[in-house]
C-alpha cells in the first residue's frame, strides 16, 4: 500500500534496530563489505498487519547511503 511501517525489526548477523514511525531505520557503523539484512514483522497486529519477512543482500559498497524503499508484502490469513 506504500505506507510506512513502524516495529520492523531490522537485523544483520551482528546488529539488530527496528524502524522509526516513518518506516526508517539508521544504524551507524554497519560498514561492511556485504551482507544479508532481515526485515521482519515481530509485532504482528500492531503496525497494520503481518508481514512477511524479507531478506535482501546488501553490498555496503555501493549502498551506504540510502538503501531506498523496501516493500514488505501482508501476510495471507
């Protein structure tokens, strides 16, 4: 729908935030040459609905900035 989601957890192997009431996150010092980044519903109901968890592989190299929006889908009930 394209609305932000508050209370996704966003997490890498060593590092772990959830996202603001506009939908973002900021995390300093997860300067890593690449790595696979989690977006999961860990508060279910609360933000709207449940959904689906998405990893995507992020080469820190070329996206140290803005990683840009990142669509979760609901959950089929």
């Amino acid at each position: 729908e394209g609305n932000p989601i508050k209370g996704i957890e966003v997490s890498t192997m060593n590092e772990t935030t959830l996202t603001s009431d506009d939908g973002r996150f900021y995390v300093e010092g997860w300067r890593l040459d690449s790595e696979e980044v989690k977006f999961e519903d860990i508060d279910g109901e609360a933000n709207g609905g449940v959904f689906k968890t998405q990893d995507i592989y992020i080469d820190w190299r070329e996206n140290y900035a803005d990683l840009g929006d990142v669509e979760l889908e609901k959950k089929d009930k």
